[in-house]
C-alpha cells in the first residue's frame, strides 16, 4: 500500500501580491495587486473579505447568519416564526448562482 503524504500548503511570501481569487472570462487569477500589511490581500480585497469586531456591520453579518442558520435548521438554532417570504426568495436566488 502506497503512503499517502500529505499536500504541503505554497508559503505566500511579500512579493506575491494580492492572494483574492479573481474570476474572469478567461479563468480565474490572483489579484496581484500589493498587499496590504499583515494581510493576504490589497487594501480593497481586505476590506471585502473582513469586518471590523465591533462595528454595526459585524452586527448586520452575524443577524444573517443566524437568520440563515434559523432558516435551514442548523444544529443551534433557534425556534423563531419561518423566514419571510423576501428572505426565502432571496436565499433561493442566491443558491441559483452556484452551479
């Protein structure tokens, strides 16, 4: 029997750029752009990607994902009346786009 090794992660060092994961018509690419300190990313990728702890839109996030998680029933959820019919539409849209 052939020992499995396992797949050693590519270290990202300070002259690759930008690690986002663009998608284009052509394929997908890396960003490039510089990046931002501390970060994988360039200062607009960083701030798609984080929310800052303890701002009003860490709280708008974490009231979706509850309300999400409240939706398809995860293991902690919480009785509350079922999703409205907008959140449902929108979650149903959202699913169309993965393929």
């Amino acid at each position: 029997m052939a020992e499995i090794k396992p797949s050693r992660e590519r270290e990202i060092s300070d002259d690759d750029g930008c690690a986002y994961v663009l998608d284009e018509a052509d394929g997908r690419r890396m960003c490039g752009a510089p990046r931002r300190q501390a970060s994988s990313y360039c200062q607009r990728h960083h701030a798609v990607c984080y929310i800052s702890s303890g701002t009003n839109a860490e709280a708008v996030r974490l009231r979706e994902v509850e309300a999400l998680a409240s939706a398809v029933g995860g293991r902690r959820t919480r009785r509350q009346a079922e999703p409205s019919r907008q959140f449902l539409k929108r979650l149903e849209q959202a699913v169309r786009s993965f393929p």
